[in-house]
C-alpha cells in the first residue's frame, strides 16, 4: 500500500503548466515534524494533475496551510552530464484547506468543508 497523508504550509507560490494533455501544478510543502525538540520541517515535493493542479494553483499561495492525500512515487533520469539523478514526489490525488474559513481563503472557494477530491 502506498498511500500519504501530509498537512503543513506551502514554502513557495505553486508552478502551474497548462499541457496539451493535462495541467500540472508543482509545490512543496514545510510539513513539521511533530517529536523535534527544535522547530525542524521536512520539505516535500508534491505534484498535481488535472482539476487538482488548477484547484491548487487557484486557491492556494506560498504561506497556506494545506491538506493533502496521494502517493509516493520515484524515478530516475539522466542529466546534461550523463550523471544519473533520481527523483521523488508526492503525486496529490485530494486536496482540503487546513486554513479556518476566516483566513485569507478566497471568497469564492468552493466547498463549505474546504475539501477537494476529483
């Protein structure tokens, strides 16, 4: 089973590209790590496709508090030097707000439960 449940707050403004195919949105997430005697995060890759990558890139902004569920996947590719490099991402498959509604949520989010899943 691989499955991945992550709260935290997004490091930077999500990278949104519309393709031919489908759109993608690329984001990391400052998740805290819960037992640190100091303030320490882990910083995740997370990448979305299709409705979830333009509700992501709609909604959410460097600072907001974020939800999401996916899986975890690797891969590998060689770069300009012929050095093979690898890769991991969490690959988003629901989103929700983990922000209260009184925040800087958009006025017109769309759910009342702030939950997307498509």
């Amino acid at each position: 089973m691989n499955v991945v449940a992550l709260m935290g707050r997004l490091v930077r403004d999500p990278e949104y590209k519309s393709g031919e195919k489908t759109n993608v949105c690329k984001f990391t997430i400052a998740v805290d790590r819960k037992y640190s005697k100091d303030k320490e995060a882990d910083f995740i890759p997370c990448t979305a496709f299709g409705k979830t990558a333009d509700f992501v890139s709609k909604y959410f902004a460097k600072g907001s508090r974020i939800g999401v569920t996916g899986r975890w996947q690797t891969g590998s590719y060689e770069n300009k030097e012929g050095a093979k490099v690898y890769t991991h991402d969490c690959i988003i498959e629901s989103v929700y707000f983990a922000d209260s509604k009184k925040s800087d949520a958009p006025k017109d989010s769309p759910a009342d439960d702030g939950y997307m899943n498509i």
